[in-house]
C-alpha cells in the first residue's frame, strides 16, 4: 500500500515575494519529490491549495485504511523535506498509520495541524 505525501504547490510563506518565479509550495515540493524519490512505498504528488493557508507550506500524508495527516509551516529546505519523507516511510511502514512520536524526525515536530481517521468501508 502506497502512502502518499501530497504537497500544496500554491502555498506561500509570509516572506513570498511578489513577482518570484517560484512559490514556496513549489520549491517545497521539488525537495520532497528528490527527498522521497527511492524511499519503497512512498509517492509524492502535488495539489494547488490545500486550503491552509495560514500555515503554509502544508502537506498531507496519506494512505488507504490508515490514519492521515496534515501538517503545515514548513520552510522549503532541504532538511524539512527529508523529514517530510522519513514520515511518510514511517507511515507506510506502519499498519494504522500511527507512529510513534519517539521516531518522529526533530523536523515534522510541532507541524501537525490535523488526524482524519479512515474513511469506513460503507
């Protein structure tokens, strides 16, 4: 079962820059992408406006029959990418899509902003 990180390309950080190429939301996703790109059981997609913005850069993780999550105010670097990926691994691995807050990397701490539960069968 794949557990999917899906990344808001449209987010941008109060320090966004009228007239930059870029989104925040944008670079944020090309990290993740390199970050989760030989990691088994994991895929990054991406999704203009996760409608939080307040807390930009969000993402989601997600899989079928497992918890899921959405985490929010990230900077688009390099180590929050790689923690992004590192729980999403963690998630996948996982047989509810709960883990444990003592393997959770220093970097996706105190980002969460959401748990949905599974959706049911019927």
């Amino acid at each position: 079962m794949t557990t999917w990180i899906t990344v808001c390309n449209t987010c941008k950080r109060d320090t966004w820059q009228e007239g930059t190429e870029t989104t925040d939301g944008e670079r944020l996703a090309a990290l993740v992408e390199d970050a989760a790109r030989d990691l088994g059981g994991v895929s990054v997609r991406q999704h203009s406006c996760l409608m939080g913005c307040a807390a930009a850069c969000n993402v989601t993780i997600q899989a079928a029959d497992k918890l899921c999550y959405t985490l929010g105010k990230f900077d688009a670097t390099p180590e929050v990418a790689e923690a992004i990926a590192q729980y999403a691994q963690l998630h996948a691995q996982s047989e509810t899509g709960q883990v444990p807050y003592r393997t959770w990397p220093a970097e996706v701490k105190g980002h969460f902003v959401t748990r949905h539960p599974p959706l049911p069968d019927s």
